[in-house]
C-alpha cells in the first residue's frame, strides 16, 4: 500500500475489521460478556507446572535409589545449611544452602577476574559468616577440567566423572580437618562450565553403572570412597544460585547505593541454562519467568532498571578452543551479537554475567572492534561484582575491577563512587601490600587444605 | 586418505560411545540446531549436517566432517537446549572429537598445536589458566586498557584478599597432595596416552614434570613420617 492510500475502514460494510478478512462478525456481547469471553487471554498460565509424563525424568529420584541400595552415598543438604528452595524450569524444587558453603573455585575467575569470587566472599563475611565454620575456601581442589575437555576433546567421560567426584569428596570431608561432621561443608561451584559439566556427569553416573564401577576403581586408589561407595551431592549449586536466594536479604540489609538509575542487560550464560537445561532456576517475578532467574534477579532486586535485547538467547562466543586459538570468532561474535546490540536497543550502562568465560569474552574483545569501526563499548562484569559496589564494597580492594579490560570506571562514576579516589586509595595499598601488610578476608590458616 | 574399513572403524567408536543414544534421537531436519548455533555463522558448520550425517550413518561424509568441521563447534550447548528431539548435536560433536584424538587424527593435532601451553598448565597443576599467562603482551588486541593499575603481577596479586588466590604461575594455590591425586586420574583414564599420540614431546615435558612432583610428594610424606616419630 503506497503512502497516500486511505487504510481500509475496520467498520465499513462487507470489509471486516482490518486483518481478519470478509468473514468477521461483531459479537455484539456486552463489556462484561465481552470480558469473560476472553478471560483465557489474562489468565496466567504457569508453564513451569506443566505434566511431562514420562517425557523427562528426575536423575536425582535414581539418585535416591541407588542410595537404598547401597550403590553411593548422598551428601545431602541439611536444615543446618539453611536451605531455600526455588523452582527449576520444569516446576520442580531445587534447595539452595545458604550457609556452611565449600567454595569450589574456578580457573578463568580465580586467574582473570579475582574480584568476582572475592566479592562472594566478601558478601559472607558482611553477612556475619564465619569462615571455617560457616565457609570455607581451600586448596584442596582442582579445576573441572572441562574447558579443556570442550575445548580440545582431550579428556572423556571417565577423567571428567573421576574430577568430579574427587573434588566432591574432599568437599564431603573437608570438614573434618576443622573439626566438624563428614557432610558439614556443602560444595557452591563457582564455574557455569563446571556446573553444567557436574551436572552432566552426575547424570551419567547415576545412569551408567559401567562407568560407576570403573570410576570407583580410581577414587578407591586415591583414598576418595567412604565406607567403599562414591560420594554424589544432592543438588549441583552454583553461585549465582545462592546470590538469587539471597537476593532480598543483600537488597534490604547491605545495600547502601541506588543504582535505580543504572540501565542494566545480563547475558546468562550457556552452560548455566543449556546443559542439563530442567535444573536452572526459573522465577515468574523475573522477566516473566521467561529467561533463567539467577543474574537478572539481583538486579532487579536491587532496584536496577533490567533492559533486555533480542540476542539474550546467543552464547557470547568464548567457544572454548575458539577464545585461545580463533580469536577472530570469538571477538567478531561478542561484538556483533552482544555487545553492539546491549549498546544499539539497550543503551545499557553494564552487562552483567554469570559465568567465567563470558565475562572474559565480552569484557576483552571490546577494543579490537574498533579496527572495524565498531566504536562502541560496554562494562562487564559479574552480578556478584554490581551488587558488592552496589553495597558499599571498595571497587579495586574488594571488587577487582582492575583486572577488567571494559570500561568499568563509567558504571562505577554513575553509581556516585569516584574512581580516582578509589584507585588513588588502592595505589596507596599496594606500597602496604609491598611492605607485606596484607589484608585478609579470611585467615590465611584455613586455606591450607589435603 | 582413510580406507572405507578405516572409516568404519571410526564411527564404529563414536557410536559405541555410551551418550550415543542418549544425544542422538532421530532428526527432522528442522534446522533449529543450525538456526540458533553461533559457529554456523561464521564457519562451514551446520549441528543439522552432523546430527543427519550420524543419523544416516554415512560413514566416509562422517570423516569428511571430522577433518574441519567438528573442530568449529563453539559447544555453547544451544543446540541440544532447542531440539524438539532432545539431541544434543554439541555432544555428539565432543565424542567425535575424542574419537578424532583416539585415532591420531591429523585435524586433531593441527587444532590441539596452540592449545599446549594449557594442556601443560592443566595436567601439571590442576588448573587451566593462570594469571601469567594472562599478560598484556600475550594480548596486544585486548587493548591499553588490560590492567587498570600499573604495578607487577606478584604486588598485585598479592593485594587480592583470598589467600588461595595470591599466585601467579596458578589459578589458586593447588596442594601437591591434590596435584599428584590429579595425575593418578590422568593416567588411570588414559588422557596421557591421548596426549602422547598428539604430542609427544609435550607428552616427554608432562612426564617429567609429573615424576618430578612426586618425587617431591614423596619426600614431603616421608618429612611427615619422620616428624610424627620424633
């Protein structure tokens, strides 16, 4: 239809209304008619209860079985870890200790990005915990070993499942070395790649009980059985689940900056959501329940302003192999499908993740884009990290911001927290940390762990 | 180039794989896979070409694929997430890429080259990365903008407050007792029997890296021994 057409009237004889052809008829039902009629339309369908039959099953009802049958032992989730329970895509429930927590850490965080799991810690140690006693961050652990596995292919089922479940033993007994119960520290995996990874591997283990029997061979050499069976935890948690749980207690009773006029998008990550897809945490107070809660909830409950963008669903384009030896993916992905389109529809101030490598993709391959005049950037970093700003938590100190290649400084000046004073402070600290006065969030003893 | 007996061979291993029947399903062509995947648009690569190619078990186009195409998958995981059949074509990407190694295959070696410095790092120390491999030469298209503050790694890392996070040549601070429990595992799953049919002389490196720490080990638990008898 060329512009000076007249649009067709919807009322005119024989015409319909526009859209719904020649065959159209009014009703001729009164408002209140009109409205019960179309109840349906309002009606709020939760499609997180809906019946799968026997389309999906629950891994974690076989888990419980094979406990009854003396095949491995559970370490459960007790009231002492002060659980809260939340629903999974499908409406199932999932419980989340908040407290006695064994910190799993993860590689590309703990080498990349320190402020992210220092902002964690930090966060329990405002919330009055103790470490020892109600966390505990140890040596004792290794990374999943599954960036490697997908990014490389070397490694299989039967070294990812060993790694899984000796990590998850010393998690079970690391309490003993602090004079607690087997049981007492519950593992909280740091990683959306190890999440999702234990998560798969717990699955086939639970299934398959050729790998079961030749896993066990290698944790009985290490020492890693208890009473001769395997060590399987009942719920894979990952951080940001416990910062989703958490969400209000940080809002009411740390938060000390409105960020109500902060324009925030969050990019959740793959391996989050995608593996292992029925155990991420869905929340109809989120976004309608349509994307995965954790991340975009403590934003929302921060009082933020949650923007989202047509390219949420796409990975960030870290791929594994591809961010360390096909860069030119990685980048050219993150760029035209986040970063430009958060900054194009959005207009955020910040995007936060939830996850290792999609933090590192998308806050490091920024710069580069302008070699193809894409002049345009964003902050990046964890929810975790936001919300420790959010609530009064030193940005270089405690968050790490250092380490970060995206222009954080402008999400920090937004929030009212000034960034030269800050680093000033921090510069000041260094020359403490040289003279060997080092602050600590925890005593240093208890990290010594095997 | 492969024999059809060689080519058999192989999909013989991927599909004897365990998770073979649990990611591949039946396949409609539907494209979602392809549709949603982040490397179809940037590589030759289609999850609906891989998951029709096994489902059809069309054994020499299936090695055909391993040589390049398997090796583009970004294993995000959206595929498995949207396919109304439940398969995981990312999945059955990774088995075929374990199947590629266990075969000595040469794309496998060609994609695994720039990945040594990791692989050393992971199987030595339990950890993937750490922070000095993270500087800003190795980075020069991360931008000026890399480190915020000036300062030499060790100062700096030692200014974060977590003490099992103040190294450099790690992630975190690894335990020996956790480093040799690890290289146990390597060697009872015959990860380094796949390492040294990639690269054997990465292979000789980790070997005596890994005598050398338990060596090491050894000793520490003999101190130990010697102290509690005192």
């Amino acid at each position: 239809m060329s512009k000076n057409q007249t649009p067709p009237n919807p009322g005119a004889e024989g015409q319909g209304i526009a859209g719904h052809g020649a065959f159209f008829q009014q009703t001729n039902l009164s408002p209140e008619e009109a409205e019960k009629a179309t109840d349906w339309v309002r009606k709020h369908v939760d499609k997180r209860s809906m019946d799968l039959g026997e389309r999906m099953d629950d891994i974690r009802d076989h888990m419980w079985e094979l406990e009854k049958e003396g095949e491995i032992i559970v370490h459960r989730i007790t009231d002492e870890h002060k659980p809260e329970t939340v629903q999974t895509l499908f409406g199932w429930d999932k419980k989340i200790p908040t407290t006695r927590l064994w910190h799993h850490k993860s590689c590309g965080q703990c080498g990349n990005i320190p402020g992210y799991p220092t902002s964690l810690l930090w966060f329990m140690n405002e919330f009055g915990y103790q470490p020892g006693v109600d966390y505990l961050d140890e040596t004792d652990q290794t990374s999943c070993t599954a960036w490697n596995y997908h990014g490389s292919g070397i490694g299989n089922v039967e070294s990812l499942a060993a790694v899984f479940l000796r990590n998850f033993h010393q998690a079970y007994v690391s309490g003993k070395q602090h004079g607690h119960e087997l049981g007492h520290f519950y593992p909280l995996v740091h990683c959306g790649t190890s999440f999702g990874n234990y998560k798969e591997i717990r699955k086939y283990l639970i299934e398959s009980a050729d790998l079961r029997e030749k896993v066990k061979k290698i944790l009985g050499k290490l020492g890693r059985l208890v009473d001769g069976k395997l060590v399987i935890p009942e719920e894979i948690v990952h951080y940001s689940e416990w910062v989703h749980v958490m969400r209000h207690r940080i809002a009411n009773e740390l938060q000390k900056i409105d960020i109500s006029n902060l324009r925030v998008t969050v990019h959740a990550a793959c391996h989050y959501y995608k593996m292992v897809h029925e155990d991420a945490i869905y929340d109809p107070t989120v976004l309608g329940g349509n994307r995965a809660a954790p991340g975009t909830s403590i934003a929302q409950a921060l009082g933020a302003q949650v923007i989202d963008y047509s390219t949420w669903y796409d990975c960030c384009g870290f791929g594994f192999r591809h961010i360390i030896s096909e860069r030119e993916f990685t980048r050219s992905f993150t760029m035209d499908r986040k970063i430009r389109v958060a900054r194009e529809e959005a207009n955020a101030d910040v995007m936060l993740g939830i996850d290792t490598g999609c933090i590192t993709t998308m806050d490091k391959n920024q710069w580069i884009g302008q070699a193809h005049g894409q002049n345009y950037s964003m902050p990046i970093m964890a929810d975790v990290q936001l919300a420790a700003l959010a609530c009064g938590a030193d940005p270089f100190k405690i968050v790490q911001l250092q380490w970060h290649a995206s222009p954080c400084e402008e999400v920090v000046e937004k929030m009212g927290i000034s960034w030269s004073d800050a680093k000033a402070k921090f510069e000041q600290y260094l020359k403490e940390v040289e003279q060997g006065n080092i602050e600590y969030l925890y005593d240093p003893k208890l990290a010594v762990g095997g | 180039m492969a024999t059809y007996a060689e080519m058999q061979e192989i999909f013989d291993d991927i599909r004897s794989d365990f998770r073979y029947d649990h990611e591949l399903n039946g396949c409609l062509n539907c494209g979602i896979c392809t549709a949603t995947c982040p490397s179809a648009q940037f590589y030759d690569y289609s999850p609906r070409e891989i998951v029709q190619l096994l489902w059809t078990e069309n054994v020499d186009q299936i090695y055909d694929a391993m040589q390049e195409k398997i090796w583009a998958c970004a294993q995000c995981m959206t595929c498995a997430a949207r396919c109304p059949f439940k398969n995981s074509p990312g999945g059955l990407v990774a088995i075929m890429r374990e199947v590629a190694i266990k075969h000595g295959m040469d794309s496998a070696r060609d994609v695994l080259r720039p990945f040594g410095r990791v692989m050393l790092k992971l199987i030595t120390t339990g950890n993937q990365l750490s922070p000095d491999m993270i500087q800003p030469d190795h980075f020069p298209d991360w931008g000026p903008n890399i480190q915020k503050v000036e300062g030499d790694l060790k100062t700096l890392r030692k200014a974060i407050p977590v003490k099992t996070l103040q190294t450099t040549a790690t992630a975190w601070e690894v335990s020996l007792k956790t480093s040799v429990e690890m290289y146990t595992i390597w060697e009872m799953t015959g990860v380094l029997d796949a390492l040294e049919l990639m690269d054997e002389n990465l292979f000789d490196v980790i070997e005596d890296f890994i005598d050398e720490k338990r060596e090491e080990y050894e000793d520490w638990l003999e101190e130990q021994e010697e102290d509690d008898d005192d």
